[in-house]
C-alpha cells in the first residue's frame, strides 16, 4: 500500500523502489491522501502519510509493516 499523490518526488522514488524488484504475487494499491478513509476497504483503512511525504506499508498474511518513506527501507522490507 502506498499513500501519496502520483506526482510527488517521494512516491515516484517509492514506485520505482518496488517496480525495480521482480515480485510476481505482489499487489500494489495507491491511496491518494485526500481519499476518505470510510469509502476504503477495512484493510486500506488507517494508512497515511508521514509528515506530508509519500508512505508505503507493506502488507503479508494479514499483517501490514510499520510505514515507510525511504525507498532502501521499502526495498528491505519487500525482500
């Protein structure tokens, strides 16, 4: 899950952070900030930004990690 908007620097460097590692079951689903959280499913519901920068959680058997907003800390945790 990634939460920013598309133009940002920040979500561009975190987009190209997970495009550049081959995950074939992966899901992405992009969250714009300004979304309502009621109209997002149950699990998409609670993520936001961190201090205005785009933020990235990744999620695994039902438990998502604590957000990120570096691209070499979401690689990490991707791998």
């Amino acid at each position: 899950v990634v939460v920013g908007r598309e133009e940002e620097p920040t979500m561009l460097r975190l987009l190209d952070a997970i495009n550049a590692l081959y995950l074939p079951n992966k899901t992405l689903q992009l969250i714009s900030p300004d979304e309502p959280s009621e109209k997002l499913p149950a699990p998409l519901q609670g993520k936001g930004q961190i201090d205005g920068n785009a933020t990235a959680y990744v999620c695994h058997n039902y438990t998502c990690s604590a957000p990120v907003t570096e691209p070499g800390k979401l690689e990490e945790l991707l791998k």
